[in-house]
C-alpha cells in the first residue's frame, strides 16, 4: 500500500512541476495563461516631438517611456486565470495627453494570433488620435482621438 501512496504522491509533485514550468513560460494554449505581447507604435511624424508614455495594470508600473517615430515599445504579459486583465497606458505628446485602457477583457478577443500560443495586440499613435489593430500590417482603426 505504500508503494502506491508514494509513487501517487511523487506523479503529483511531477505533474504539479510541470503545469508550474508551463505556466511560467508562457506556452500555454490561448485561454487559461494566454500570453500578449502589446506593441504601441510611435507613426507620429519624423521630426515630430518625442511620445512619452507610461503603461501599467494594478500590480505592475512599466514606468515610462520615451520614443520617436518609427520606434515601438513593446511589453509582454500573460492574462490572468479567470480573465479581467488590464492594462491602461498614459501618453504625452506635443501638449497633448490621454489616458485609455490598451488592454481589457473586450480587446483581448480583438488581438491577432502569433500561433497557439501567443497573441498580439497593436496600437499606432498618429497625429489625429490612436489606433487599434490584430496586425502590424493593419487593418488599423481609429479607436480615440487626443
């Protein structure tokens, strides 16, 4: 009898290590742990003032950033378990700013794919406002103005 007590035991601690290192990489199927990479994309003039933004949820402060077109600023994050992720990003441009959510339960299913495993979410700032696409190569559409 002991010998099924120990090795149950033992393909649990296996089992319950293996679904740890899964999670903690990131290659999970989408759904339960997807994981998100956020691209925010300076398409501001060249020459144009820099953007400066700052992006975080309720537990992580990415602090802020400074770029210049065509430069991106990238972060990447895994959806928590039962959803309600989000993340919201404040930008600062040329005596402009706005705040909005980059990142929410209603976005997430808006995202493109990167394979079973990851997805991508774009948003491209322009001069007339901020843009919302699953691809880099668009389609894009305009979701706020400044």
């Amino acid at each position: 009898m002991s010998y099924f007590k120990n090795n149950n035991l033992f393909f649990s601690f296996i089992f319950a290590l293996n679904l740890a290192l899964v999670r903690s990489s990131g290659l999970t199927p989408n759904g339960l742990f997807s994981g998100y990479l956020m691209h925010i994309i300076d398409a501001l003039p060249n020459g144009a003032p820099t953007l400066t933004l700052r992006c975080q949820d309720k537990n992580h402060d990415l602090g802020y950033h400074k770029i210049n077109a065509p430069d991106e600023y990238r972060f990447k994050f895994r959806d928590q378990i039962f959803g309600g992720t989000l993340y919201f990003c404040h930008f600062w441009w040329n005596g402009k700013d706005k705040v909005f959510d980059v990142f929410n339960d209603n976005i997430s299913g808006r995202c493109g794919s990167r394979g079973a495993f990851l997805s991508e979410c774009f948003w491209k700032v322009q001069e007339d406002g901020f843009y919302f696409g699953p691809r880099q190569d668009g389609p894009f559409e305009r979701k706020y103005e400044w």
